[in-house]
C-alpha cells in the first residue's frame, strides 16, 4: 500500500491507540508522546478527542487507557475472533504431540497478532504472548501470512516497516521464505530470528484460496535441528490440511 495519501493525523492517532492496546496499567501523556514521537500537545488533543467518543479514559492517577467505546467499535472482529476457538483442540494436540508451544495469527493490516496459543507440555519451554504484536513482514509467521500476496505489496510493506529488523535490511528473507513455502508447504526460520529463538509456520488457506491464519510451532534453535525439523514439519503440515478440512 503506497503511503503518499495516508493523512498523518489519523496514523498518529492509531498508533496511540495501539500503543495503549500494548500497555499493562495505561500510560501517562506525556510518555504516550515521547513513545511516539509526536508533540506534547498533538497527543493531548488527540487524547481528548478519544476521550470524547469514549475510545479513551484518564484514571484518577492521570494515566490514559482504552475505554469502552474501542470494543463496540471493534465487535465485529471480537466475534471473529471468537470463531476461531474452534481451533484449540487442533492447537492442543499440536502441541502434545510435538511438545512444543503451539500458536495462531492474523495478519491485521500491517503486523500479525497472537490470537490462540496452546502450551508446551514440557516443565521449560518457548512460550508467545495471545494478543502480542509484531510487524507483518517478520519471522516464518510473516511469510505464512504474505504467502499469497503479490511481491510489489510485500516490498511496500518491507519499505514502509517502522521497527529495525533483519527483514527490513534485507527483503530477500521475506522472499526466500515465502518461496519455501511455495515449494514445500512450511517455512523454518532459526539463526536468522532477531529473539535467537526458531519457528515453524505454515499458511492455513480459506475455501476462496486465500491465506487466513498462519500455524506456527515455536522453540528454542536445537529443537529444529537435524532430522527432527521434517518430523515437526510432517506434523504441522497434517495439522493445518485437518484444518483446511474440517472447516472450509
């Protein structure tokens, strides 16, 4: 997506919004601002114009928080989210067999998000937060999500990534791994992750063809190592083709 007719205002102001969406208690103004970049007072009239249609509240300490008004204009989504609850015994299985940590995302616009995650059974594991963000473009998830998606809108979204990492430098990992999953179903990422932590993805593909999640195995580099990176894989794959089955 070409940025030249984005209105700057508008992205300030969901950028706040996301930056709330990430904080554990709130946060005060003026580190919403310096988190941001933007001018003290940008930030206080758009807190107050959030505060206004009830997307925002202050707290009796000064901080700032998401208020109701963010989950009746987000209900829609909320009760998307809730149909792909269907997917936990898959996710718990997953993760059982492989004893690895099990997860589901989304692409929402430019990043993908946590949505449903099943533990590893072992007593010390990789684990991902549900609802925790990362950019778009980034890690075996990414390229799961951009797996069908033309490569001019993936290079745009590789100029346009705000966040330093190794996939911004350098869009050939994007490709090479999407290019894998092309050839093979699954993509592995390890010594290239920015955590030192390793991945395993694959696309989940809607009845229309299209991508609408990515399953992901995460672990530590050793747990893909040698031949037990096929055998994971031949798992994951199994998982996603159930997937794709039971529910087209």
């Amino acid at each position: 997506m070409s940025t030249a007719n984005l209105n700057p205002a508008v992205e300030k102001t969901l950028l706040l919004l996301r930056h709330l969406g990430q904080s554990e208690g709130g946060l005060m103004q003026a580190e919403l601002a310096r988190a941001l970049g933007i001018a003290p007072s940008t930030c206080y009239r758009i807190l107050q114009t959030l505060r206004k249609h009830d997307w925002v509240c202050k707290g009796a300490d000064g901080r700032y928080d998401l208020s109701g008004g963010v989950f009746c204009a987000t209900l829609k989504l909320h009760r998307r989210l809730v149909r792909w609850e269907h997917c936990r015994p898959l996710l718990d299985e997953l993760a059982t067999a492989t004893g690895l940590t099990a997860k589901l995302s989304l692409r929402q616009g430019d990043r993908q998000v946590t949505i449903l995650r099943a533990e590893s059974p072992q007593p010390l594991s990789v684990s991902g937060k549900v609802g925790a963000w990362f950019p778009l473009i980034e890690g075996s998830v990414g390229a799961a999500l951009l797996s069908r998606t033309p490569e001019e809108e993936i290079r745009e979204l590789v100029r346009s990534c705000p966040e330093e990492i190794p996939e911004r430098a350098n869009p050939g990992l994007v490709l090479a791994r999407i290019q894998a999953i092309g050839v093979q179903g699954f993509c592995l990422n390890t010594n290239q992750a920015r955590r030192r932590l390793g991945a395993l993805s694959a696309p989940l593909i809607g009845a229309d063809g299209e991508v609408v999640a990515a399953l992901t195995l995460l672990g530590v580099d050793e747990d893909f190592a040698g031949k037990q990176a096929g055998v994971l894989a031949r798992r994951l794959l199994r998982a996603a083709r159930r997937y794709e089955k039971e529910h087209p």
